[in-house]
C-alpha cells in the first residue's frame, strides 16, 4: 500500500512542480509591478508550444540527453522573446493607471496570443515522440513503475526554487527587484533604472513561465486553451500563498497540488471546486494569503 | 467640560506617544495644541477620534466614558476631525460632499428609493455651508486648488454638526495670507454653531491670534497649557519650541 | 448625465450639465412609458390560440430496401432535370456546418469537414443536386452558447438549405430544439448521445442523425470481455473507467454499466472517474488511482489531444503492462495519422462503433474504395468516421431528392417532402449497409471495434481483427422509446432501459458472442 | 405627469438618446431578425452591466466572477424545469432567480464586502469558478456540461401559439425591452439617490467616510446584494432566449466578457455599461462569424480601447458631441 501512496505524493509534487514556476513568474511580476498579468498563461502555452515545435523539428538529429536541456531553452527562449515583445510596448504604459485598465490589458494580451498561437502552429495540439520514454521508468515495488522524466520534472521544480531564493537575496539585480518591489521611489533615487528593472522581472516572470509549458510537453500535448486553464490555478496558487511572496507561490503549489491529487481519488464530484474552496477560505481568514504583503 | 482624558496612554514599542495626558476642553472654547513634531499630538487627536486604540487611560465625552466607542458611535456623540492629509470625496463636486455629510448626520445616507437632487432641505443647508466656507459648488474636489481643498475637508466636518471638533494643521501647506483666510472663515463659524474646536497648529501667529488657550506637548506629555499670553512668556516653553 | 470618477488620476470629465427635476422625472416617465407601450403592442399585434397551419406530409410509395442483401448503389450519374411546375432554383445549395476546427478536439472535428466538402466537389463535378451546386459554409463549432447562437445565425442570417455537422454530445441536445422550431433539415454527423431523440426530441421532424451512442459503450465493453477472456481464459471481473465528462462519456459509462451488470452481476465497478473535457493534461493522479485499484479491464472514451496526453503519460507509468485489457471508445476516431506507432500493440481500438477506412475490405465494397481513394487524393491523409458520416449524409440527402423530384415531376422538393424520403432510406455507403429509421431519424449500421497494431509503413496505429456486431442486437427495437422508455424514468435512455427490462441476468444477449 | 413641453425640452436637450429608444421600440418592424435577437441579448448584457458597474464605477470594486452570478440565474430557470418538468410563467422564474440572487449575494457579500482592489476581484474569481465546477460535476442533478434545455416559457401567464422565430423577434423582445426599460429606471434610481452619493463616496475615500458616520462595509454588501440579483435577474431573462443553459457561460473567461463591455462602453458613465452591451454583443457574434481569429480581433479591439478611448464609446460620444455642439469651447478629454 505505502508505494501507492508514494505515487500519489509523487504525482502530486509533479503537478506542483510545474505549477510552482507559472505562480512564481505570476508572483514576481505582482510583486514588483502590483499588475495582475493574465497574460502570464499566455506566456506559458508559448513556452509549451515553441518547445513543442522545435522538438518535433529537431529530435531526430540530436543525441537524446540534450533533448532536455534544448527544451527547457527554447521554452524559455519562447516565453522570454514574447515577453521583452510586450512589457516595454505594453505594460509599461499601465503600470500607472487603474487596476481595471491593467487587468484588462493583459486579458487582451491573452485572447492576442492565444489565436497567434492558432496562426502560427495550426488547429491540432503539438505533441513529441520519444524523449518522454527515453528515460524510462522505474520500478517502484508492488509492480508500480513511475517514468523517470517525473522526477526531472519535479527536480526542475526545486532546482529553480532554490535558484529564485539564491538569485533574489544575493545576486544584486535580485536584491534590487525586492527594493524595487519594497519601494519604487527609494530603489529610483538611489540611481536604478526603474524601468530597466520592471523589464527585467517580467522577462524573468516570463521565462519561469516558459520552461513550465516546456518540461510539461514531453508528457502532454501542446494545444490552444492551455493557457487559459492553467492560469485559475496558478491564481489560486497564488492567492493561497499571498501574492508576491516567492514563499507563499512555493507552499500554495504544493497545497493545490496535493488537494488535486486527494480529490481525484477520494471526492471526484467535487475535485475543481475543492481548489476554490480552499482558497476563499484562506482569503477570508488571512486576507492577504499565508505570506502576502499589502 | 465638554471632553477630558484621564491619564491616556499610547506606546508605540518603547516610543511613549501619550504618556498619561490629562486634557480638557470646555463648551465652546477654541484650544490649540502646539509643539515640536513627534511630540504626540497627531496621535492625541488619532485616539480621541478613535482612529487609534489607547492602550491605557480614559477618555470622557460629554459625561459619558468613550475610552472603546467605535468611531461611528463618536460621530454619533459629536466628534468629529479633519485630517492634515486632505481627506475629501475626489470624484464628487464639493456640494455633494457636503451632502453626502449632511445625509450621514441626518441618517439617511442609506435611503436607496429617495432621488437626492430632490431634497430641498439638505440641498438648502449645503449650499448655506459652501457660502460660509466660500466654496464653489460645482467643481469636483480633485479640480479645487490646494486651499479650497484644506477648507472643503473642514467644511464635510463642520456639515455633521459636531460639538467637538478636532481640525489637524488646517492650513498647513498654504500661503500665510491664504492662512489667516481659512482661519477667518472656520473660527466664527465654529463661534456661530457653538462648537468647540482643538486645533493642532505650528503656526505661532495663528495660535496666538485665534485660540482662547493652547496647550504645549512635548514627547507624549502635556508641558503647559494657559492663556495665549501665558504661554508667550513661559521661559520652559520657548526652550521646547525653539530647540524642538 | 452626471459623470462619475473612480479615481483622481483619470482626466477629468467636462463640467457636467446639471439636470433639472422636471427632465428627470421626463426621462424616466418616457422610459418606463415607452417600455409600457412596446408590451401592449406586441399584445396585441400576436395572434393567440391560432395555430399555423404544418404542410400535410407527403407520403410516397417507394421501394422498401431489404438490409441483408446489400444492393450496390455507387454513387451513379445524376437524373436528367427537367423543368417542372416549381422551377428548380438556379441559386448555390448552401450547406452550413458546424464542426471543431480548432483545439484538441481539431483531430476529430476537422476531418468531418473534409468529407463533406469532398462529396460536395463530387457532386458539382457530376452537375450538382437537381442542377444546383453545392456550396459548403464551415464555422468552429465552439462552446454550447457560440454552436447554438451560430445555429440560428447560419439558419436565419446566411439563410442555408440544409445543416450537415455537429461533432459535440453537448450541442446537438441544443441545437436539435432550435431545428425543430426553426424548421431547417439538420443532418446531424455525429453528437451522437441517444437523449437526442430519447428524451429532447422525442418525435423528430427536420432534425437526422447518422449514428447513435449505446452501440458504441457497449460494443467496447463487449471487446474488453473478449479481448480479456482471450488472453486469461476466463471474464474479467473488476472493472474501471475514465471518461471525459460531458455527454459522451457519461452515456458510454452508463450503457457500459448497464451490459456488465446485466452480463456479469458479480462484476466490481472498482474505479469510475470524469475528468474535465478539453483541457486536462495532466493525467498522474487518475493513473495512480487505477493502477491502486487492480482492474481487469479498463474502459475509457478519451479522445483527441487530452487522449495523447493520457497514453503518453500511461505508457511512463507501464500502465499498459499493469493493467492487462484497456480499450478507448473513440482511441482511432480522429484522423488515422494523430496516433503514432508508441500507442501499445494488442490492446482494445475503439472507432466509436463506426468505421475504420480499411474495413469493409476495399476491394469488397467499392464505394468504400471510391470514397477512400477520392479523400487522400484531395486531403493527403485517410478518412476517420466523421469524414464517411459527412460524405454519406450528404450523398444520402442527393438521393432522397432526386428521388421525391422523380415522384412529385418537377421544381426543388420542399424539406417537408424530404423528410419522409429520409426517414425510411437505405444505401450501402462505405462503412456497409446504412439505413435510417422511421420512428427515431438515426442512422444505423453494423459496430465495429478492434485491436491496435503499429503500421511503419503507413506510421501510424491502426485497427486490425475487426469485431462485428449486428446493431439491432445492441441498441432498443423501434419505437422502444415512444412506448415503452419513459424520459422522466430511473434509466437514461431507451436502450438502457431495454437492456434493463430484456436481458437476462448472467447470459449474453442473442447475436453477441465473445 | 410629464407636460408636452417638459417632453419636448427633453428630446431638444439628449437628442441621442431619444433617437435610441425611437430605434429600439420599432426595431423588429425592419431589422432582420437575427439582429433583433442580438439586440435582445446585447439589452440583456446591458442589464448585466449596469449591475456589474453598480460595483466597479460606483463603488470602486472590481468582480472578475460575474459570469458566474448570470449562469446561477440561469440555472434558477433551468433547474427547476428539469426537475419538475412544469413550464411556469416566466415571471415566476424572474422573481424566483432574484430573491435566490440576493440570497447568495448576502452570503458572499459577508465574505466580500470587507475586501477591496485585487483581493475582491480574484475572491470572486474563485466564486465564480466553484458555481461552474458545481455545475459541471453534478451531473445528475445539472445536467453537467451538457447542461439543460430551457423551453419557451408563457409570458405574463399567456402562451403565445407562434413559431419559435417570431416569438424571439417580436413577442419577448419586447418583453426584454420592458424588463431593460425597468431595470434602467431602478438603477438610475439607486445611483441617483443618498444610497448611490454616498457609495460614490465609499468609492473615493474609505477613510473619510468612515469619519463622516458612514458604515462603508455595510452599504458595500447592500450594494453587492443589488448588483448580484439583478445580474441573476438577467441571468433569467437569458436562459428562455438562449434556449439552453451551459456550465461554460459561469467559466472566468465569461466575466472578461462582462468586465469588457462595461469598459467598452465606458465606466465612468451610468448609460456606458448598456451601450457597451449593445455593441460588444454585436461585435463578437460577427466576428465569430467571419474569423476563426475573433479573439485576435477582440483582442486589438481592447488595446485600442485601453490606449485611445479610456473613457468608453459613450464618453467619446460626448467629447465629439461636444467637439460638434461647442465649436468655439475647448472641449477636454
């Protein structure tokens, strides 16, 4: 019985881990900018589809192990690209308007990308061929096996977790984006390009996103309205763990994760709506989420 | 005695804002409070309007112990403030600022079925006070200049009605001349609707000129209060004020 | 009109003008009054109790095609039209269709098109219905609200003759109401759940199908018993299942659940699970939830991009070593080429009980040949089911009215003297025999299932050993759901409930052999 | 009541407006009848609006889960049909979806009232989606996604023999009408009252108006109850045009839909959110209709609004009508 369970925590961690990186991205750019960016799905179905794409292209020349460092690149290349496109064009011009303009900006940006997507790549979800059995699986007693590429995914998770918290306390552009975040006047009177900061972390926010959409394809398939989807959950995500906290994007990913998992195998009638439960009753006892600040 | 603390007391970590402050105020009288900055005042008047819990101490009102009243059943008793950040209702003209005071004071800010613009009475009254504060009616309250907006702030007060009201540096950030206007306008009017009022103040020559006594704060304690000529001589005082 | 602002940053509005009493009270009088005055009128302007008069339908003697014996009719040349007493209109037969064109439901959605245009060239080429070419108006057949809003624009704004599409189990209990009452002859392809002419509309007029759903769910479960029995020796006992949760996948489970009680009383129902549909692609959970189970036999009618997510993720798990039979309704429903050579060998291969291009034998049916070759000439790519739906629908309406044009001599045959023609056609179309029934407007024909075996040469998964059953041994006898099945009842639809009421406990049905 | 000069003086003062109601009483005498149905469904997202915008241009709160309030009004109609299988008056349903409306708006309110900016907006996001995952999952009991076949209901007790196209295009259009007419006045009402003043001053100083006596949560939860049964109420009023109830209309892509035609139609003014209706449901019937890139062109749509026309259709109705009227007076914004 206990590999089950460990299936079950495994899968669990798995859906965390890659949700983590679309609600980090998410957390980050509110925290510095207080813009709500809807578009932030967008940026992930870009990373999944590019990777998608380029696989399908290159798969065949390349010996297998780069095949995983060359889609977490052109993930994040994808996702990155469309985000230096967009922030300086775009979201620069509202971060000083009302919260309606801004949300309704990256709303736009969504339902944009969404049918370029459409354009670009065509109807049919993309999807790969092997690399996802390259590493084949293992077993895990009780004639239970689990792929390998799972735990790269959930690897992926941690590694990039522990690069966030090691970039964001001691690199300097990472101290500077919480001043920024803490205090934009201050972080400007004392020489930073304010603006050149603002561009930074959403390119950041854009490329965590993008490598989710990228080490997920292996497993699934790229197809329109991935954004859409997985956008409410990075919202409860995020709104679980308090927006722009790094921490609170860390334990909210593994909350919904792990409700997820317990709700597909104990209460599927309510498995969607056990998320939102959870996350109004973490809003009405701490309205700012586990670890948000006003 | 229309308002009186007994040994109020309110700390921030170990800054002693209010230090045990026995204050009074009578029926009608024009106090001001001076002193240097940080010497509590902003916080006196934050916890005798209920912006902020005392942490020890009484404060009575008219008779009746308020120390824990919410800020809406202080409304209701008589006090009221203005803020020394212009606190006014940006997007509404200044007459339906005054209106929308005149219709809390009246209790029925909630009627949904009743077309405001048809209420002779309270639109009557608010014109009245936009005369008496010599506000323009329709503006909106973002348009005004800096020292409408200080007086629109004073005037939504005044529109309750109040007994006590407690005005925060009313004309700070304003041009002398435009000073003594502003003082010129809410002093008798304050006389007219017999209304005591607690002015905190850092202008030595509006506090002189004005005010029936003025009591000196200094770090969380009440140093003197007196008559404004007390005050002028009183060697300790000149020392506080000067060094600050 | 007073402006209102939210916030001091916007710019602020012009001095509004200042409304007097006297203008208020005038604009709200003039509202209400003129509210007031719209409701008398169209009181008044709408007849009451007068019913209008339904055009009397016209019954015609016309041969009655014996099934077994299947007569070879290749779609022949096109009857000579001679002017009658209604002209024939010259103006394009336009068709509007509805189908997925975009999304992970793309793989079932767009080949549905494709066949349709594919007949529609057909038919130009030979000249056309009566003379009339025949144009085809495609639109993405989105959300319910969009099919149902886009339903009634292609209907009353495009003014089409004739509706072909609909691939959803959520749409067509939508549309279907609106065709009746918007009296336009609805060909539906697929959309395929019984309630649609079970429970929603019960006695059909302009609306056809051409197939229905309880075939499918229970030919599947049929395949797994057999396909289990084959390779342990005995029936299998606990069962599992993961459907897409709308329609579709409910109505399979319960047609599924229905046999194997009825076949199988000691059966378990280990596991059953709906999950979201389009959108989920993560799969972990389910699968560890029913490698935890044990079944014996797993059923499923996932399908499109949300299936390949699935199989893939499977295949990581050895999903397909631990779980010994599992079979998908709809696995080779899209287009052939969507499932690759990693799909596992030797499990089920579900075709939602239709068609699969290489059977009936090319060489044994020719229109199965004729059509097959004309699609990959056009399309670069095999037909699915939806594909041979659409090519026949609209081949079996051509012959419908050239049929009632040779009867009534002469001018474009109103839909009311269609209809009857449609209700009792029989043709061999690719997939075999097809014939429509009276009571209930579907199509029927034999079901097919099978077992999945990689091609290289073709690249791509494809059904092999072909399981036939006789339709009329799995679904309810004719108008079993006018007078027997009752829509408000505990059984969800007609079959269902002739399965509850007809089958014996712990023995096949006749004509089902495993 | 109104004198022939009081009358006149009026449609000499909003010439526009007046033009906009002569259009809409006699629209279905010359439109073709699919636009008039459009026209019926862009009124019924008038309704949603002026409701939704009771919260955003009034009181300063932004929901992103209206659709989900609308698809629970809907199902006050569908559900009990399904169950019950009688075809009330549609009135019954109207006054049933309200009052259950209301209800869930004073129990989410609770929750709701006492946060604002962001946090409002995504606590009911999460309203929204948990309406939606209710009726998608319970299947039996909803109808799941396929959701529930709304037939067409007796108006005002009387059943009108007429097909089904006639009966959309002339019979309950202006019944919508009516219904549109009355909800505009209630809401003119309401904003226009002490009740409406002092949420615009809610909306522009929290703090001051605590200190002017005013209980701000308390008039915020009235104000949310308001606007959450009249989105049900036309929530009910959709379902017998629509002809079918669907889980999806309560997905948060939906409340985009709702935010956005409010802002299209310019927030800042009462008549915006109707006007914003009216076109936006127009707009995107169209344009489904003629490009599988609709939401590409929805899209660029919104960025001009956002960048060019932050004050809506209807405020740049006014600037030009005023560019036009006052030639020689500088006109702002």
């Amino acid at each position: 019985m206990s590999n089950i369970i460990f299936l079950y925590l495994i899968s669990g961690l798995y859906y965390a881990a890659y949700l983590f990186l679309v609600a980090a991205g998410l957390t980050i750019i509110f925290g510095l900018a207080r813009v709500v960016n809807l578009a932030h799905g967008a940026l992930y179905a870009i990373g999944a589809y590019v990777a998608a794409w380029l696989m399908g292209l290159i798969s065949k020349q390349i010996p297998p192990p780069l095949w995983y460092i060359i889609i977490i690149i052109a993930g994040a290349a994808g996702a990155a690209f469309v985000g230096i496109i967009i922030e300086p064009l775009l979201l620069r011009r509202v971060y000083g308007r009302l919260e309606e303009f801004q949300l309704l900006l990256t709303f736009a940006i969504l339902l944009i990308i969404e049918d370029l997507e459409l354009m670009i790549w065509g109807p049919y979800p993309l999807a790969f061929k092997e690399p996802y059995h390259y590493l084949g699986a293992v077993s895990i007693g009780g004639g239970l096996m689990y792929p390998l590429y799972g735990f790269v995914v959930i690897a992926m998770g941690w590694l990039i977790a522990l690069f966030l918290w090691f970039f964001m306390t001691k690199t300097k552009l990472g101290i500077i984006i919480r001043s920024a975040a803490a205090n934009k006047e201050v972080t400007a009177a004392i020489g930073h390009n304010v603006k050149s900061i603002y561009t930074k972390t959403f390119i950041l926010g854009a490329t965590l996103a993008g490598i989710g959409g990228a080490i997920v394809m292996p497993s699934a398939t790229a197809q329109l309205g991935l954004g859409i989807d997985i956008l409410v959950f990075a919202f409860a995500v995020v709104v679980i763990g308090g927006l722009g906290s790094l921490k609170g994007a860390l334990v909210g990913s593994l909350i919904v994760g792990m409700t997820r998992v317990v709700g597909i195998a104990y209460f599927p009638e309510i498995e969607l709506a056990l998320i939102w439960l959870i996350a109004v009753i973490v809003l009405v006892f701490r309205p700012l989420g586990l670890w948000g600040r006003e | 005695m229309i308002l009186e603390t007994q040994n109020l007391r309110k700390y921030f970590g170990e800054v002693h804002a209010v230090d045990n402050v026995n204050f009074k105020v009578k029926e009608e009288e024009i106090v001001a409070i001076i002193g240097p900055n940080g010497a509590g005042k902003t916080t006196l008047v934050n916890v005798i309007t209920g912006y902020l819990k005392p942490d020890g101490g009484k404060i009575i009102f008219m008779g009746k112990d308020i120390t824990n009243a919410s800020i809406y059943e202080r409304i209701r008793a008589g006090i009221v403030r203005s803020f020394q950040l212009v606190n006014i209702f940006e997007g509404l003209s200044a007459f339906d600022n005054i209106r929308v005071a005149i219709n809390s004071r009246e209790r029925k800010e909630g009627k949904i079925f009743s077309l405001i613009d048809r209420d002779t009475t309270v639109t009557k009254e608010a014109l009245q006070i936009l005369d008496l504060f010599g506000l323009p009616k329709d503006t909106l309250a973002r348009d005004l200049p800096h020292g409408d907006r200080k007086l629109l702030d004073v005037a939504t007060a005044f529109a309750l009605k109040p007994k006590l009201l407690l005005l925060d540096e009313p004309t700070s950030g304003v041009s002398t001349r435009e000073k003594n206007k502003i003082m010129d306008v809410i002093i008798p009017a304050a006389r007219k609707e017999k209304v005591s009022l607690v002015v905190i103040e850092h202008d030595m020559d509006i506090v002189f000129n004005y005010s029936d006594r003025i009591v000196v704060m200094h770090q969380g304690k009440i140093l003197f209060e007196g008559k404004p000529d007390e005050v002028r001589e009183h060697t300790e005082v000149k020392r506080v004020l000067l060094v600050g | 009109m007073p402006e209102t602002f939210s916030n001091p940053k916007e710019v602020p509005p012009e001095a509004r003008s200042k409304l007097s009493r006297r203008e208020l009270l005038g604009i709200i009088g003039g509202l209400v009054v003129g509210g007031a005055i719209g409701a008398a009128a169209t009181y008044v302007a709408a007849p009451k109790e007068v019913v209008k008069e339904v055009a009397k339908t016209v019954t015609v003697p016309g041969p009655t095609v014996t099934v077994p014996g299947p007569t070879v009719t290749v779609p022949g040349p096109t009857v000579t039209v001679t002017p009658g007493a209604r002209p024939v209109p010259t103006t394009p037969l336009k068709i509007g269709c509805q189908t997925f064109m975009k999304g992970g439901n793309a793989p079932l959605g767009v080949p549905l098109y494709e066949g349709l245009v594919a007949a529609a060239e057909e038919i130009n080429k030979a000249g056309g219905i009566l003379g009339r070419k025949v144009e085809v108006i495609v639109r993405d057949e989105a959300g319910t609200d969009e099919t149902v809003k886009e339903y009634k624009r292609l209907v009353l704004e495009d003014k089409i003759d004739l509706y072909i599409g609909l691939i959803s189990s959520a749409n067509t209990p939508a549309v279907a109401p609106h065709a009746e009452e918007l009296k336009c002859l609805s060909l539906f392809i697929d959309g395929c759940t019984d309630v649609v002419f079970d429970v929603v509309d019960r006695n059909p007029v302009y609306v056809f199908r051409n197939h229905f759903q309880s075939p499918d769910g229970l030919i599947n479960n049929f395949q797994l018993m057999r396909l289990y029995k084959r390779k342990t020796g005995k029936l299998p006992t606990r069962f599992a299942y993961i459907h897409p949760d709308y329609g579709y996948g409910r109505l399979v489970h319960a047609h599924a659940r229905y046999a194997t009680d009825k076949v199988m009383p000691e059966n378990v129902n280990a596991y059953e699970a709906f999950v979201k549909f389009p959108g989920t692609t993560d799969f972990s959970a389910y699968i560890t939830k029913m490698l935890e189970v044990k079944p014996d036999v797993v059923l499923s009618s996932e399908w499109g991009g949300d299936f390949k997510a699935f199989y893939k993720q499977a295949l990581g798990y050895g999903y397909f070593k631990a779980i010994p039979v599992f079979i998908s309704t709809l696995s080779h429903g899209t287009y052939p080429e969507f499932l690759e050579t990693d799909y596992p060998e030797g499990i089920g291969a579900g075709v939602h009980a239709n068609y699969w291009f290489e059977y009936p034998l090319l060489d044994q049916n020719p229109v199965n040949k004729y059509f097959v070759d004309s699609y990959f000439a056009k399309w670069k790519r095999y037909p699915n089911f939806e594909a041979e739906g659409a090519w026949t629908m609209l081949w079996a309406f051509k012959g419908a009215v050239e049929e009632i044009y040779a009867k009534i001599k002469g001018g474009w045959p109103e839909t009311e003297e269609i209809v009857p023609i449609l209700e009792r056609w029989a043709m061999v179309c690719p997939a075999g025999v097809w014939q429509i029934r009276k009571d209930n407007h579907n199509g029927y024909k034999d079901a097919i299932s099978g077992v999945s075996i990689n091609d290289p040469k073709l690249g791509f998964n494809k059904l092999t050993d072909p399981y036939y059953i006789r339709v009329d041994k799995i679904s309810a006898p004719p108008r079993w759901q006018l007078e027997v099945f009752d829509p408000k009842g505990p059984h969800p639809t007609a079959t269902a409930d002739w399965i509850f009421r007809t089958w014996k406990k712990g023995e096949l049905p006749d004509g089902v052999t495993l | 009541m109104i004198s022939r000069k009081g009358l006149i003086s009026i449609i000499r003062k909003y010439p526009i407006y007046t033009l906009i109601i002569i259009i809409l009483l006699t629209l279905p005498i010359y439109a073709p009848s699919f636009f008039v149905i459009q026209i019926a469904y862009g009124l019924i997202f008038g309704i949603t609006g002026l409701a939704f915008n009771l919260l955003l241009g009034y009181t300063g709160l932004l929901s992103f889960g209206h659709a989900g309030f609308f698809a629970f009004g809907a199902y006050m109609m569908s559900l009990p049909i399904r169950h019950t299988g009688i075809v009330h008056t549609l009135e019954v349903y109207l006054a049933f979806a309200f009052i259950t409306s209301a209800a869930l708006g004073a129990l989410l309110g609770l929750i709701c009232a006492r946060r604002t900016r962001i946090f409002f907006s995504i606590l009911n996001l999460s309203f929204g989606l948990i309406i939606y995952s209710f009726f998608l999952k319970f299947w039996g009991f909803t109808g799941g996604a396929d959701g529930t076949h709304v037939p067409t209901p007796p108006l005002l007790g009387m059943k009108f023999a007429v097909d089904k196209e006639y009966w959309m295009t002339h019979i309950y259009y202006y019944y919508i009408l009516a219904a549109f007419f009355i909800c505009l006045a209630i809401f003119w009402v309401i904003v226009n009252s002490n009740f409406g003043k002092t949420l615009q001053a809610i909306r522009d100083n929290e703090i001051r108006a605590q200190f002017t006596g005013i209980r701000i949560y308390r008039y915020r939860h009235i104000a949310y109850i308001i606007s959450v049964a009249f989105t049900g109420l036309a929530g009910c009023l959709w379902a017998p045009l629509n002809g079918h109830t669907a889980p999806e209309i309560a997905w948060w892509t939906y409340s985009g839909d709702i935010v956005m035609l409010t802002i299209l139609g310019g927030y800042q003014y009462f008549i915006g959110p109707v006007i914003g209706g009216l076109v936006f449901n127009v707009f995107k019937i169209y344009t489904i209709g003629y490009t599988v890139y609709w939401m590409l062109l929805l899209g660029i749509i919104l960025l001009i609004l956002i960048f060019f026309i932050p004050r809506g259709l209807v405020g740049l109705g006014i600037s030009i009508y005023n560019r036009l009227t006052h030639k020689k007076g500088s006109s702002k914004g």
